[in-house]
C-alpha cells in the first residue's frame, strides 16, 4: 500500500510538471503571435524605404532579428525560465537547466519566425488569424482560377 502511495504521488508529481511545461509553451507560443500584427504594419513602409533606396532589405532584416528576436523572445523566455524551472522541482544542476532553458528560447523563437512567415504571406490581419498557411493568398489565387 505504501509503495503504491508513493508511485501515485509521484506521477501526480510527473504530471504536474509536464503540464507546467505544456502551459509554458503555449504561453511563449500566445505571446509570439503579436509578431504578425506588427510586421504586418510594417511591411508597407519598409517596403516603401527599401524601394526608394533610405536603407538596403538587408538591414532591416538584421535589427528585425535583433530585436524582435533577441530583445522580444529570447530575452522573455528566459525571464520566464528562470523561476519556472525552480518552482516546477526539476534537478537542481546546471547541464538540465541550460537545456531547458535552451528548449524555451529556440522555441520562442520557432513560433516567431513561424508567425512572421505567416505575416509575409497573407495581406490582411484577420487571414493571419484564422486561416493555416496552407490558405494565403497564393493558393487562394490558385484555387480561384482552377474553379472558374
């Protein structure tokens, strides 16, 4: 009876944690889409600079890697890393740590760059919301001509 006490208390445990680490991920997830709203608002004004020649694509690129990368996903993750791991009980060294804390951050910045390659290619807001990828404006085209 005693062993099977501790079995349950420890899988409760093990569930515990798995579903801390389940809500983690969507929460980084959540808060990376607000990329598309604001690359979506970008998008005609540097394309406008970029054609009249104030600065090269390449540039913006690379502050938009820095900052939204860095400075919007990594940075937040991890803030937020920091005190779950602890809190969740996982192994109090540094090699599992850095790991996790690495599986955050590249997560982070997964759905970043995921949620701008859908800004890239829907134009409206409300399409980057509610329609998978496979629904742009591309095979919307595609799909309107084969029909007609």
């Amino acid at each position: 009876m005693r062993f099977a006490l501790r079995s349950f208390a420890r899988s409760l445990v093990r569930q515990g944690r798995y579903g801390g680490i389940f809500v983690s991920l969507c929460f980084l997830a959540f808060t990376s889409l607000t990329t598309i709203d604001l690359f979506m608002a970008e998008r005609d004004v540097v394309t406008a600079e970029v054609n009249s020649g104030l600065y090269q694509g390449w540039v913006y690129v690379m502050c938009k890697l820095v900052v939204d990368g860095l400075l919007l996903r990594a940075l937040p993750a991890a803030l937020y890393a920091v005190p779950f791991y602890w809190m969740a009980g996982f192994r109090a060294e540094a090699s599992p740590w850095f790991s996790f804390l690495f599986t955050l951050m590249l997560f982070s910045l997964c759905i970043g760059a995921l949620s701008i390659l859908v800004g890239i290619d829907l134009d409206r807001r409300a399409l980057a919301r509610t329609r998978p990828l496979p629904h742009s404006r591309y095979a919307l085209r595609s799909s309107s001509r084969s029909s007609s």
